[in-house]
C-alpha cells in the first residue's frame, strides 16, 4: 500500500510537464506546510495497514518544508520494526539537499532497528543535462547546483546498500537531443563509485540504482510515446509498451 502525506504542496521549480506549472494552487487551495501534530498523527495511524510504503511527497518539492528533517527522523524513530511502515521512498528534485541532508538520508538508510531495506530509494527528477535546456524544462537555472547536490549525495552514500539511487528523465520536446549526455553521465557518476545502474525505460526496480527515461504524460499521448521510444533505442533499450489503462 502506498501512502503519499504531502509534507507541502509548494514546489521550488515550474517543471513543463508537472501540473504545477499550469496553475497557481496545486490542489485547489492555497499552498501550505503539513503541521508536525498532523505528520505525527498520520505516521502513528499507519500502525497495523499492511505493507505500507510511506511517501512524504505528491505534488510539492519535501525539501521544501522548512522542518523536513526533523519530520524525516521522527518517522524513523516511530518506525522500529517496521511497525509504522515497511517501506520509504523520497521523490525529489535535488534543489535543496544540503550535505547535512544529504548525511541525514544516507544515515536513515543505513539504520538497523528496522529492516535493512526499509528506506527503498530517492527518485531524483532531473530531466536534463545542459543548464539551458534545464532552466527551459525545469522553469528555474539551477540545473549546475542540482548536479552537485546529486553527486555528493551519490559519493556520501559510499557503498551502502540503501537508498538506491534513480536519475530520473521525461522524455519530452526540449529535451530529446540530451538522452544519450545524460545518461552518459550518469552511469559514468555511478560506475566511478563502483555501482552497476540498470538503464531503463520503465519503472525502475527497488533493489538497484537506475537511469531512468520516464514517459512523458501529456494531451497527444502518441506523440510522447514516439518520442520516449526513439529516446529508448538511442541508448540501445527496447521500448516497454505502455500499459494498459495508463493515463
């Protein structure tokens, strides 16, 4: 069961392909911040639902919560013997990741009071590899502190086991012509660190670091499938069909 309690709603980039970028208030509703009671109480009420995956994210940027860690770790410290949640995954786009942070995450998923493989991975929404193309996609030029921030999360982790680490790229129009630099350049990030990431254009797996080309969800859906398949076979990957019932 996968649980989403959206620390915020607000979000630090205008991404192209993220409604975020379509509208003032995300959910219909001013933005906010979760307030703690209401992290706490929902963290405690996941006791006893069966094999919940816990996501502090939906539409808004985590990290941006001006008490994200401390909301992090009070979900790990109610968490022995996985008797909140069996799993934990962040979705972020790296644009606040501290070393501190990043030491935090790395910390978490090496704790042993619950399983070893209860914090799954971070998914990393990058979606380019030049600053140009980065601020045109992501609506913000910060595409060269993002890349620090990854990479030392990446060399912090050393050879821990978890979080898996997914480099995330939607294939869409702006950005076709950098899937082969980007995913050059990131299996060359992980390959210096001793891992073997899987390259993939579907779901990536939960026990494994990935480079992930991400189908790009939008009005002419044939269009976008198009061109996540060229972008698949530009980089030697057959493209997965899309499932069926996908919105």
């Amino acid at each position: 069961m996968n649980v989403n309690l959206e620390l915020t709603d607000h979000c630090n980039l205008r991404c192209t392909m993220c409604s975020q970028s379509l509208r003032e208030e995300a959910h219909g509703a001013p933005h906010r911040f979760m307030p703690f009671d209401v992290w706490s109480a929902g963290v405690a009420g996941l006791a006893g639902m069966p094999d919940v995956t816990l996501c502090p994210h939906w539409l808004g940027e985590p990290t941006l919560h001006p008490e994200f860690d401390r909301y992090v770790r009070h979900a790990f410290d109610e968490n022995q013997d996985n008797r909140r949640f069996r799993h934990f995954k962040l979705h972020t786009n790296a644009v606040i990741l501290p070393e501190e942070r990043a030491r935090l995450l790395v910390e978490l998923g090496g704790r042993t009071d619950a399983a070893p493989d209860t914090f799954l991975a971070v998914h990393f929404s990058i979606d380019a590899f030049a600053a140009g193309t980065y601020a045109k996609v992501k609506g913000a030029d910060r595409r060269d502190v993002v890349f620090r921030n990854v990479e030392r999360f990446l060399a912090l982790r050393g050879n821990a086991r978890r979080p898996v680490a997914h480099l995330a790229f939607v294939v869409q129009d702006g950005n076709t012509d950098e899937v082969v630099p980007f995913v050059d350049h990131w299996r060359a990030r992980l390959n210096d660190l001793g891992r073997d990431p899987v390259l993939t254009g579907d779901w990536p797996p939960m026990d494994r670091d990935a480079v992930y080309l991400r189908r790009w969800n939008t009005g002419d859906q044939a269009h976008a499938d198009a061109l996540h398949a060229d972008a698949c076979l530009s980089v030697g990957l057959q493209p997965p069909p899309r499932p069926a019932g996908a919105f």
